[in-house]
C-alpha cells in the first residue's frame, strides 16, 4: 500500500549559528553598505519615520569612529508595507527571520514584526541597507525584548548635527547588550562613560528586565 509522501521541510528552521563573513558572501552575498553620507538620498520621499541605529548611532553621539560592517536604519514594523511600496522595482527587499531569507514582495507581504529587512538592488548586487523592524503598540515605539515597554518614538531617538534621526545611545546600548559580540563592547566601553545618569538608570533598567544577571549591569 503506497504511503504518504514526507512533508516538506520547515520554511522556517531553527536558529543556527551565524556564518563566518567569508561563507556568508560566498551563500548570501556581500557587502556595499550606505553610510550617514549617503541614507538621506536614499530614503528621500518616504513618509514615514525612520531612524539609524547600531554602530552608527553609538558613533553619532561619542564622535568615536570605528569600522561598519553594515548600516542599519529602523522603522515600526506597521510600516514595513509602506517601505516595500516606496522601493518599488528600483531594489529587491528580502525578509530576514531565525536566520532564513525570503523575498519581500507581493508573493510574500506578511513579516513578523521584529524580523529585518535586507535590501539590494538585484541579485547581482550587494546588499546596502539593513532594516531591523521595531515594533509598535497603537503608533509607539515598542521593545521587542520587552513588550510590555513602549515609548514615544521621539523620547528613543534624538536628531544629530547632521539632520538624521538616529537611536538614543542607551536603547542601541540595551539592544547590543543581548548580543554582546565583541564590536557591541567596544561601543560599551566608549559610549557608557559618556552617558548622562539619567540615561544610565534608563539603561540599567531595561537590561535588568532582559537579563537580571546579564554581566554589564555591574558596570551601570
């Protein structure tokens, strides 16, 4: 008697290990990432609000410079449509989630609401931009490490010299705390001393809430 044939694999597997840069390229592709010099340009016409976080806004407010791997803009997750319709045919957004890709187009509209978006030109072309999607209770910035925590966009985000809404140190901080990778210490080291108390005890608490024991509450 024939029998069934297996399922299809998960389209969403478990989380594995992060590849090495070098096998990353050679599976997924490389690198040309834009920069606070070039994202304005590149993000002229959508009306929605967006902001650099990561590395770049850690350097946005010490004035230290280091290496970027990638930039990072976010916006709230509600608008992630919005920002699909805005790219229109002149770049490719693909959905990253648990470490799986998928494209990011009318075949596929839904993502989870604190997955990321990569985007490039065509296949043939590095990715240039990362969008980790933030989440939003009823229009207001929401921590995806904490729910239950929301804020006014404009009490997480400041406006630099330069014109662009980038991440408040401590909430690039806090989300660099769950990764702790050797560049997030880095940007630790040179942000923390820099940091008012007012925005250390912001800090403080929302590590506590992720992690109680997490080891960086020593040093806050």
């Amino acid at each position: 008697m024939p029998t069934d044939p297996p399922p299809p694999p998960s389209p969403e597997p478990a989380a594995v290990a992060h590849l090495p840069p070098a096998a990353f390229d050679r599976w997924y592709g490389g690198w040309d990432p834009l920069t606070p010099s070039t994202i304005a340009e590149f993000m002229d016409g959508f009306d929605r609000p967006w902001w650099i976080t990561g590395g770049w806004s850690v350097e946005a407010f010490t004035g230290v410079s280091r290496p970027h791997e990638d930039m990072d803009v976010s916006i709230l997750a509600s608008d992630a449509e919005a920002l699909r319709l805005f790219l229109g045919d002149r770049w490719t957004p693909w959905n990253v989630d648990d470490s799986w890709f998928r494209p990011f187009d009318d075949r596929f509209p839904e993502v989870r609401p604190d997955s990321q978006l990569w985007i490039r030109r065509d296949a043939q072309s590095p990715w240039v931009l990362d969008v980790p999607l933030t989440p939003d209770t009823r229009g207001r910035w929401t921590n995806k490490r904490n729910p239950e925590h929301t804020e006014d966009l404009d009490d997480v985000t400041w406006v630099a010299p330069d014109g662009l809404r980038y991440a408040r140190a401590e909430v690039a901080l806090m989300f660099k705390a769950a990764q702790a990778r050797e560049k997030d210490r880095w940007d630790a080291a040179v942000c923390l001393p820099k940091l008012s108390e007012e925005s250390r005890a912001w800090l403080r608490g929302a590590v506590a809430a992720m992690d109680p024991s997490h080891a960086w509450l020593s040093s806050l």
